[in-house]
C-alpha cells in the first residue's frame, strides 16, 4: 500500500512538474511570437513609408524635362507590385517572407536606378524638393534596415524557444511553428563592380 501512494505520488509530482513546464514554456512561446508579430509589423510600417514617398518623388522628377520615361514606369511599376504583396503577422512562412522581401528588392533597384538617372539633371539635383526626398529616403533605407535587424533578432529568439526541449514537445500541439526571417539577396556574396 506504501509504495502504490508513492508511486501515485511521483506520477503527480512528474505531471505537476511537467505541466508547469507547459504552461510557462507556452506562455513564453505566445510572448515571442507577439513580439515576432510587432516586429513584422515595423518592418511592413517601415516599406510602406518608402512607398508613400515614391510617388513624390516620381511627380519631381517628372517635372525635369526629357527625363526617361521607362525609368520612371519602372518605378511605378515596382511600387505597385511591392504595396500588392501583403504578408499577414499571423502566417509568416518562408515562401510569403521571400515573395515579400523579392518584391521590396525590386523596388529598392527600380529606386536606385531612378536615382543614378536623376544624377544626370543638374537642374532636378539643385531642386530643394528632389533634396528632400533624397534624404528622405535615405532616412527611410536606414529604418528599413533597423527593422529588418529588429524583425530578424526576435525570430532568433523565437526559434530558439520553440525548438528547444521541453518546449519543443508542446510547441506541436500548440502551433508553435519556426519562423523564417529575412536573408541576403541571391548575389549578394559578390562585391559589385564599380567602374570610372
């Protein structure tokens, strides 16, 4: 009889135990995926606020004259491409991250292209309003990358929660899925080559 209670005892201890680990393992998992949810939400902030100052920035320098008009389309192009592809916080898979970041990164070399081409007007590069914007985007480059970083650090941490023993056990039952964060544009181990 003494050792049938001790061994009802140590089966309620082993699931006390590991239903705490449970539940504190959850209630960490649903806190870092909050956190991975505000961080993607930065980051799409952060693009969209270089989306809403494209089109400023195509209207000035549409204003200089025999400014080439395909660079311009592919601008806008690009834009509207990039503004379509919406990711929701909530499914964050690696095929939406990567159709999502491809799709920043033709706006971004639509906007550089625009930018090299804009180089070549002396009179839209002395306009305060192209000044401007330039350091406006500049601006919003910079935030970009700061909350790509942001972005990429919480799925780190994220990651090493749901992937990690005991957590790993209930992060299945619960959902708990490994997060894919941004990574280097195909190409960009190789230096670019710039010629005088």
């Amino acid at each position: 009889m003494k050792s049938r209670n001790l061994i009802i005892i140590v089966v309620l201890a082993g699931i006390l135990i590991l239903g705490g680990c449970g539940c504190s393992g959850y209630n960490r998992m649903v806190s870092l995926d909050e956190n991975v949810k505000t961080k993607w939400n930065n980051v799409q902030s952060d693009y969209q606020r270089r989306a809403d100052l494209i089109p400023n920035l195509v209207s000035t320098v549409k204003g200089a004259a025999n400014f080439e008009q395909t660079t311009l389309t592919n601008v806008i192009e690009a834009r509207a491409k990039a503004t379509s592809v919406n990711v929701n916080a909530d499914d964050l898979s690696p095929e939406k991250v990567q159709q999502f970041q491809q799709a920043q990164s033709q706006l971004g070399g639509a906007l550089s292209r625009l930018l090299v081409v804009a180089e070549q007007y002396p009179q839209l590069q002395a306009t305060q309003n192209f000044k401007d914007l330039q350091v406006q985007l500049e601006g919003t480059e910079n935030r970009i990358k700061v909350s790509r970083n942001d972005f990429n650090s919480s799925v780190q941490e994220y990651n090493s929660v749901v992937r990690r023993f005991p957590n790993n056990l209930f992060a299945g039952m619960f959902g708990f899925k490994v997060r894919q964060g941004f990574t280097a544009e195909a190409g960009s181990e190789r230096a670019p080559k710039v010629e005088f």
